[in-house]
C-alpha cells in the first residue's frame, strides 16, 4: 500500500523506506521528505552498536516524553491497542548523547489503520503521531500502542513505528520493528532498528523497548 509520509502542514504523501549501508551518508531531495526542507543527510544504524555507547536507562525528562495521538483535525482512533513504550537515547557517531533532536514518529493503529481514508489516495495521517525533542541527555520516550499490521495486504510488511530523527549533528530516517513480528523475515535490513518488547515491570500489560540512535554527522 501507499504509506503516509510525516504529517506537514495537513498533507500527506509516500514515504519511501530507506535501504542505506550503516555510514552511508545519503543526501535527500527535499520532496522525499514530505516539506521543503533542504536535503538532509539520512543514515541507518544497528540497534547493538548504539547500545554499545552506554547505558541507555535512567529517567527521561518529562518534556522528553510523547503521548501519540492525532494530527490536528483528526479524531483519536477507537480501535483497541496494546500498550506499548518505546524508550533509547539518541547519540552522535562518538558516543556522545545529543540534546535537542527534534524525533517525528508515526504509525497505524492497533488495527493497522494509519487514519481515515487509510487504503486509499486520500488518506489522512495520522491517528498516532507526535514530534519531541531529546532532553538534556538524550533521552526520549515514546508512549503509544502497538503497530498493527497493514489491513489489506498478504503478508504485510512487519509492523513498524516511522521514525524521523534531525539534529545539527545529522539525521536518520527508519522503522522501528520489532523482533517477535511473524512477518520479520528479514530483520538486517537497512532501515529496520529491530526492538525487543517486555513486559513492564510496574505493569505487565505494558510492553517496553528500547531503540538507541546513533545519527551521522551531516
């Protein structure tokens, strides 16, 4: 199907998913971004080498911390959803945590509905969506429900959370899937962060991961 790129000024479009080598610096025109930005340096990363810069626990500032929920205009969507939260600490290539990164994330539904007119030329994304901003150490925290899977298709793609990361320092662009997905039948792909779901330790129905971030310098 047609996936909605990040929701900007109320229009959506085609994102197309990166398939870049880890340290390929990749330049952009500024349309597969959905806006008029400049290009942008995008590269992907490999969730064990973020995780080798350090250790990525510890609390997130509050203002680091996104709800998702509906784009302006749009209403919350009624499908019923695994609660799901998906933590990690944003880094640049030396390891160092970076303050700031503006991360944009979106996705379906918990019944693989990105938003109305979902299927069709005229969707509207997104029912989960949300922009915020690494804190002071780089910490982030995203509060949400499980992807579901695209209706409509057989096999559907994995299950996935969009996520674009920008910085001064540079860029990523990936899906954050995850590694009991039926449907991850590759899970090395570029583009893929591969996130392992547990079950919370204040509340088991709740399912944590963690997705660290390394961006290339731009």
């Amino acid at each position: 199907m047609t996936e909605p790129r990040r929701p900007t000024r109320g229009t959506t479009g085609v994102f197309r998913r990166p398939r870049v080598l880890l340290g390929l610096a990749l330049a952009l025109a500024a349309g597969a971004c959905g806006d008029d930005t400049p290009p942008t340096v995008v590269a992907t990363t490999v969730p064990a080498l973020a995780g080798g810069c350090a250790d990525s626990t510890g609390a997130v500032d509050e203002s680091a911390t996104l709800e998702l929920g509906p784009a302006a205009g749009l209403p919350a969507t009624t499908a019923p959803g695994e609660p799901m939260v998906i933590s990690g600490r944003v880094y640049d290539v030396s390891c160092t945590p970076l303050e700031g990164v503006t991360l944009h994330v979106w996705q379906t539904d918990g019944a693989g509905v990105y938003g109305p007119g979902h299927g069709t030329d005229t969707i509207e994304c997104c029912y989960l969506q949300g922009t915020v901003r690494s804190d002071a150490a780089g910490r982030y925290r995203l509060v949400t429900v499980r992807p579901g899977h695209y209706q409509g298709e057989s096999p559907p793609p994995p299950a996935h959370i969009h996520l674009d990361a920008r910085h001064q320092q540079g860029a990523l662009q990936a899906e954050i899937v995850f590694s009991d997905d039926p449907y991850l039948s590759n899970p090395d792909l570029d583009g893929y962060l591969v996130v392992t779901l547990d079950p919370s330790a204040d509340d088991p129905a709740v399912q944590e991961g963690t997705a660290d971030l390394i961006l290339t310098p731009s």
